[in-house]
C-alpha cells in the first residue's frame, strides 16, 4: 500500500516535470533569440558598450576591474575607457593617456561566425599611438576586447555587452 503511493507520487512528479521542463526550454531559447537580435541590432547600428569586469594584461597576472570602464561605439568613433598596465616601447612624457581617449574610427569590419560569435575589428589613432581593437561578441552578450596599440604591450580585457534597449 505504503509502495503504491510512494511509486504514484514519483510518477506525478516525473510527469509535471517533464511538462514544466519543455516550457522551460522555451523560454530560455526566447531570451537567446532576443538577445541575438539585440547584439545584431546593435552592430548594425554601430550603438553599443562593452563593460569591462577583467583586464588580462600581455605580462603579469590578471586582476578583476574596480572601476566603470569600457568602450563605447558611436557611430564611427570610439569611446574607450580603458585601463593600461603593461610596457610602453614609447610613450610621451609623464607617461600618456593610456588607453583613455576618443578618436573616430578607421577600417571598421564585423562578421559573423558558424557559431553565432561577432567578430569586429576597427584601428583608431590619438596623437600618442595607433591602436588596433579586436573585439568578440558572444551571443549571450559576454564580450572580449583585444587592444594591439603600435607602442605598447597588447592587453585583454571582457566584459558585457551592452545596448540601449532593455532584454524584455
């Protein structure tokens, strides 16, 4: 008796579960597909902000971010509000903006991979150094931003993508 209601109740739980679990999955594939049309909406706009939470400089260890910074494009210029440690071959006297400037952007190139990752590469030049940006969107919107300056070490940094419209 005691068995029958013990294997009763696991055939229900089995059952709501397998009814909740597809609607779950749904949802879940709603929320990837909106977000791919945002980052898609974004680029093709040339509209949107990466957040930075880590820096990976080319020596030394990694640190998270304590500060807000970021890149923004707008348009075709480049907001870049970046922290640098690394080593300057030639950097001008007391040592420069580092990666902290607005210039506009030259060359700017973005495919599309098989896997659904954007790929975007723009230059951009200030009056201390050219710089070249690499930047990788994922389609859950984490981002990675690869930052080859002609006068300095490379350095790394990820982060967040984000757009002016909200994620409904």
């Amino acid at each position: 008796m005691k068995t029958t209601r013990i294997l009763r109740t696991t055939l229900v739980c089995l059952l709501a579960l397998c009814a909740v679990l597809p609607a779950s999955a749904q949802k879940r594939k709603e929320k990837e597909v909106r977000m791919e049309r945002k980052i898609q909406k974004a680029i093709e706009t040339k509209r949107y902000k990466i957040s930075v939470n880590y820096v990976l400089p080319q020596r030394g260890n990694g640190r998270a971010a304590t500060s807000n910074y970021s890149i923004e494009i707008r348009n075709d210029s480049l907001f870049s509000y970046l922290p640098y440690f690394g080593v300057a071959h030639r950097a001008p006297y007391g040592g420069g903006k580092g990666l902290i400037f607005d210039a506009p952007i030259n060359q700017y190139e973005s495919k599309k991979d098989k896997k659904g990752r954007v790929r975007i590469q723009f230059d951009v030049r200030n009056e201390e150094d050219s710089y070249t940006y690499y930047v990788t969107i994922y389609s859950n919107g984490s981002a990675n931003i690869d930052v080859r300056p002609t006068n300095k070490d490379s350095i790394s940094f990820t982060g967040e993508l984000e757009t002016e419209t909200p994620i409904d």
